[in-house]
C-alpha cells in the first residue's frame, strides 16, 4: 500500500508522531508517496482553525485526519468531530494532551471513539496504532452499482416485500434507531458537501438499512442517502438486487425503464453473501446500535467492503441458528437476520441499546 501526508504537523508532537507513524508503516511494507491520485491511503493534518481538506479523486482513497489538542477537551466527541467532518475523513486520530502524557484517540463517522493504550515505549504505541489502522485503510470498497432496466412490470409499483419494508422503516424511526449521522450540510461548506455527496452519493437522512428477499436470488433493500422512515418509490428509494458482479466490483440491480434510480446502500454486499449462503434468510436489517451478550466480529471494517461482509457472514455462519443471528460490528453497530423483518423486529423490541460501545 502506498501513503501520503497532507498539510503539516502543527507542532513538534506532532512532527514526532508523523514520523514514528511513517517509520511503522514502511516496516510493515507499506510505501511512502506523494499525496497524488490513486495514493490508497492520506494522512491529513487538520489545523483546528482553518481545514483545508484533502480531495479524494477515487473513492477507494482512504483519509486518516489527523488532529492535534495540547488540552484535553471537556467533551472529546462534541470537540473533535466537527473537524473529522470538515476534513472529509474516514477516520481521525488524535494526539491529546501535553507532550509527556499525550494519548492517541481513534474517532470513527459513526460518532465513536476509543483510546489506543499509552505505552512507555512510543515504538511500541504505534505499531499498536498501525495494527489497528492497516485494515481498515486496505479494505476494499464494494459502492459501484450496475442498474439494468429489466424489473417485471408487475414489480414497478412495489410488493408484499416492499411494504414490509416500508413499515420496518417506520418503526425503526420511531425506536429511534435511524438517526441523522450528521449534520454534514451544517458543518461543511457548500462546496465541501457537494464533493462529499458526488463521491458517496450521501443524502445524509439517516444510517442503517433493511432488506427482504424476494426469491431465491433476489432481495430488496433500501436505498442509500434516504429516509428510511419513508420507503416507498422502486428504483428510488427501494431497490431490487439480483447478483453481484466480482469482475466490476458492483452490484447488479433491476430498475423500472426510464427512471434515474439511486443507488442501493452500501451494505448490500453483506447481506447479498448472507442471502446466497443462507435460503432460509428472509429478512436482515442493520442499525446502529447494540444488544447485551452478542458475539461480535474482530475487526471495525468500514461499511460495504469486502472484508465486513466476509466477517459478518463468518459470524453468521457460527450462529446456532444462521436464520435468527444477532451479530455485533465492532465499534459500528449490528447486522440481525430473521424469517422475516417483522420476525426481526418483535425479536428485539425493548431490547436495543441506542449506544454501541467502542473499544
């Protein structure tokens, strides 16, 4: 893997952990480069009074922002995060505190963080840090669609399937559990936002997804960037995905003619792998929240990589019952499947916790 830096260490603690962090990452194989397109991975330094993001120009680049706070905050997440989202990250990490007892913090989108334990020896610190960074920064982004406008007519205007999803939407949304991920048109400048939703196609209504099959290789499942209380329109809001296509890496959809459709949402190569290994599996939807006592997957992958649904479907496959999983994703959230997504949702009602923790 090839990484780059952007901007300039905003203090000699900084400098100092740039270069313990360059050091780590070239013993590990990684090589270092210029921030130019197709770079798989940028470390951005944020200057807390003026960002000044680095553009992705393939959305397979992964950005690390990296923030600097000589005084821990009162609140660390309200403090940080407005930063992470200027900067256009993935992920932040910060270096918090005077420079002798200084801590790094992980900041994830999903409005998380966790503490790398500090350690006495700064070599030691961060090649736990590069430990916990290189999968995520290497994992491999399954966001591209192919839309083919052969959907059966009888199909244009929804099904049984479809208004089940409609009320599993509404009833999430009422639990609470699909909240706005953040506020990105506030923090960010027009400009910024307008970069941010060409790359992603993010509508920024809410987070989560649900999907039901439909047959024994197809199945619906929301759309990406909207509401997922208001799942009505096929080929806009609900999508019918039929296969996934490994040499293109994209998911292959079927769309009424004459309709500029979205996009599905990015975690539907997970539940297309859980779908295919498991027949009897009806039903999946994922939030982010948590339940007491769920087995969890090791990793914090990003969201619509290869990597997360591989580990998510292993999970699910351990399950004592595939058909009726509640899997956790670490630091992210969790993946339930059922018969059907009313099986799903009287399974867990009342007991959803709106917080996952981080760790």
């Amino acid at each position: 893997m090839e990484f780059a830096f952007h901007g300039s260490p905003r203090d000699r603690v900084m400098a100092s952990f740039e270069g313990r962090l360059t050091t780590a990452l070239k013993e590990a194989g990684h090589r270092l480069s210029e921030p130019v397109p197709g770079v798989g991975l940028v470390f951005s330094h944020v200057d807390s009074e003026r960002v000044r993001p680095f553009r992705r120009h393939a959305q397979a680049t992964y950005i690390v922002a990296l923030l600097r706070l000589p005084d821990p905050p009162e609140d660390f997440l309200q403090a940080a995060y407005p930063w992470m989202i200027r900067s256009l990250g993935n992920l932040l990490i910060a270096v918090v505190g005077p420079e002798a007892e200084s801590e790094t913090y992980f900041m994830t989108l999903e409005r998380g963080y966790y503490r790398i334990a500090p350690s006495t020896d700064p070599d030691a610190h961060m090649q736990e840090v590069v430990r916990r960074l290189t999968p995520l920064a290497t994992s491999h982004l399954i966001i591209d669609n192919i839309f083919e406008p052969d959907l059966e007519r009888e199909l244009w205007q929804g099904d049984e399937h479809t208004e089940e999803l409609g009320r599993a939407g509404k009833l999430l949304d009422a639990w609470n559990l699909l909240p706005a991920p953040f506020p990105m048109q506030e923090i960010l400048s027009e400009e910024d936002f307008r970069h941010v939703q060409r790359l992603y196609q993010i509508g920024g209504l809410s987070y989560g997804n649900l999907s039901q099959r439909r047959d024994a290789l197809r199945y619906w499942m929301s759309a990406s960037g909207v509401n997922k209380a208001r799942l009505k329109e096929v080929g806009h809001e609900v999508l019918l995905v039929k296969d996934f296509d490994g040499g293109s890496r994209a998911m292959r959809l079927s769309v009424p003619p004459e309709i500029k459709p979205r996009r599905v949402s990015v975690d539907a190569i997970e539940h297309f792998m859980i779908y295919r290994e498991h027949p009897q599996v009806g039903a999946i939807i994922h939030v982010h929240a948590w339940m007491e006592g769920i087995p969890s997957t090791d990793i914090n992958y990003p969201c619509g990589t290869i990597e997360l649904a591989t580990a998510v479907a292993e999970r699910v496959r351990r399950a004592p019952d595939p058909s009726r999983a509640v899997i956790g994703l670490r630091n992210h959230g969790m993946t339930i499947t059922g018969r059907s997504l009313d099986d799903i949702m009287e399974r867990v009602d009342g007991k959803i916790l709106p917080q996952v923790p981080m760790s």
